[in-house]
C-alpha cells in the first residue's frame, strides 16, 4: 500500500485536551528529544501528581518508534495547526490501540514502514491506558 504524502497538511488539529496533549507532547519529544522539558512540563500541568506514568509511557513510545521505523516519520512543528498524514496515521492507530488492536496494529505498520510494529503497538497501547486512567482519553479516531 502507498505511503500518504507527508508533506500533506490537510488533516485538522484534534479536538479534546487529551488529543491536542498528546500531540503536542509528541511534536516536542520529536523535535528536542525524549527528555525536552516543554512537553514533561505539559505532562505535569495536566495530570499533575501523577505526571509521571504518561510521559514515561510517551517517551517509550517515541524511542520504540524510531528503533522500529525503516522509513523517515514527518512531524510539523509545535506552532503548525494541521497535522502531517505521519502525525493523523499515528494519532489514528493510538486512539484504535485498545479498541481495535488489529486494526492499529496494520496502521503502525503503515507508519514504520514495515511489519515489525508489534513493540510500538504496545507502547501506543500503554499510553492509551494512561491517558484513559488519568482522565484524559484519547478518542483519536478522526483524521
């Protein structure tokens, strides 16, 4: 199956906190790294406390992403207020990842370039938990 162009910003930002939470925190940890303390910040200021488990979570996620990918995974800036098909590909298999395993899992695979996706539909999966349990879903089925 042909890879959407990445370059294609045509995709609406998300609705809902837990939604546009992750993506900012995915577009900071993409761009200044698992350890950037805008998006632990971020984490902080929207489940305080209990901070910890989500961007832990998230920063498995990121890492387990590139260690998998055979293919370059476009992400737009903090500032851009459209997504890339990368981001809207991502964002729909996480909102599916605990739903409709089956289904993500093919979505990551599209993502990674390749079949191995198994590890990286677990982390989608575990942050998924993590935003559900702390009260802020991700129902990122649109896109």
């Amino acid at each position: 199956m042909a890879h959407p162009d990445p370059l294609d910003l045509s995709r609406p930002m998300p609705a809902g906190y837990g939604n546009r939470l992750f993506l900012f925190a995915m577009r900071r940890m993409a761009s200044g790294g698992v350890n950037d303390a805008h998006a632990a910040n971020a984490m902080l200021g929207a489940f305080g406390r209990s901070y910890r488990r989500p961007l832990v979570l998230m920063r498995a996620m990121m890492l387990e992403l590139a260690r998998a990918s055979s293919r370059r995974i476009l992400v737009a800036p903090c500032c851009c207020a459209r997504m890339t098909a990368d981001e809207a590909l991502m964002m729909r298999a996480t909102g599916e990842a605990l739903d409709c395993p089956a289904l993500a899992y093919e979505r990551v695979s599209e993502l990674l370039g390749n079949d191995r996706a198994l590890g990286a539909l677990t982390c989608l999966q575990a942050v998924a938990q993590a935003h559900a349990d702390l009260g802020r879903p991700l129902d990122l089925y649109a896109g």
